[in-house]
C-alpha cells in the first residue's frame, strides 16, 4: 500500500539559530506554551520509548505533568512495562508531536523516581474515577476479560467509598533529567531546520543539524 499521495508540504515557519534560547528548558517552555495557548488537543502528551535489559525498545504516550530544572515529570504503575524496564536500564527519550505548527521536541537522559510525598500530592489531586482505576488496575499484566477489569473496579469503590482512595504501593512518579535535546521545525521542500542542545560542564553546546 502506497502513502506518498498523503505527503504534504511543512509551512507553517522557521528555525534560525538567533532564535534560540540559551537554556534548551526555556526554549522548550515557550513552544509548549504557544501550544496550550493556541489549544492544541494534547499538547502535553508526549510518546515515552524505553528499553529492557535486552535492549528491546517501547514506545507509549504518556502525559507531561510539570518541567523545570529539576526535569520532566510523568506518572505510572512502577509494575508497568516502562517501570520494568526504568528499573533495569534507568534512561529514557520522549518526543512531543504538535503536528499543527509542524514541531517536534526531542529529549533524552537518566530517569529517577520523584519523593513519594510528590507522587502523593499528584495522586490525590486526580479525579476520583482515576485514583479508582489505579488501585484496581495492575497495569500491563494480562486479564481474562473487560467483565473481570469492570469488577475489580467495583470492588475497588466498595472498598475506598466517598473519594478515601489511598495511594497504591506500586504507583508513582519519574523524573526525566534531559542530557540532550533536539527542535525540529519542518520546513518545506523537507530542508527541516533541527537544532540539537547537548549538556556540556559549562552548559549547552547548539549545533544545527542537517535535515
């Protein structure tokens, strides 16, 4: 099956190098805020790829929940496939996709667990249908049924009525300490302009990159 019919030309601006910020994280903040101001359906969403310790890669969406010096933040079940494979081989890429401004942001580094009194704090600010769903799901183990997942979420509100739903044991935060980041703006005729950050003892080094 051929695609190519569905190519369309990148419009929509330019990357010049005086346009970049100094601190890749301020440059990051202000493309993803353009992106929340304009309302870009999923905006914070951001594809997470990992890999075992066999060096078998996955990729997943996950959502973005705060950035800062510190890194970038998201949450899960530790017993997921991410949280095996964080555990065994602690480094991790993302990329952010906002397709209607024709950018993309990639960034890679080491992955730490946040302090459980923040995974706390982010747990019990989720709607109650969604802390529910975490202590009744053992993310990414197989289930015989939709019937028995649908059950255990009943049992699940039996047992935490009226919103008293703890935090579950495996459930919490990560922290993504970028070490290099990458702006790609699409640019048309596919002469993309690309510019990679890359954490040095000084800094950042920016190269420009070729399309």
């Amino acid at each position: 099956m051929s695609l190519d019919s569905h190519r369309r030309e990148y419009r929509s601006g330019e990357l010049r190098r005086a346009q970049l910020e100094a601190d890749p994280l301020i440059q990051f903040r202000g493309w993803l805020e353009l992106a929340l101001e304009l309302d870009l359906k999923d905006a914070t969403a951001m594809a997470l790829a990992t890999a075992s310790p066999e060096a078998v890669p996955s990729v997943r969406i996950v959502l973005l929940k705060s950035c800062d010096a510190e890194g970038f933040s998201f949450f899960t079940d530790y017993r997921s496939q991410k949280g095996h494979d964080l555990a065994a081989n602690p480094v991790a890429s993302a990329l952010f996709h906002w397709r209607e401004l024709d950018r993309q942001v990639r960034l890679t580094g080491t992955v730490v667990k946040v302090p459980a009194a923040t995974s706390r704090e982010y747990f019990e600010s989720r709607p109650y249908t969604s802390r529910l769903a975490a202590s009744a799901s053992d993310q990414s183990s197989p289930i015989s049924d939709r019937a028995a997942l649908e059950a255990a979420l009943e049992q699940a509100g039996r047992q935490y009525p009226m919103e008293q739903v703890p935090v579950p044991d495996q459930w919490g935060g990560y922290l993504l300490r970028p070490e290099a980041f990458e702006f790609w703006q699409g640019r048309e005729g596919r002469l993309h302009d690309r510019f990679r950050y890359t954490r040095i003892s000084s800094g950042w080094r920016i190269e420009r990159l070729q399309p």
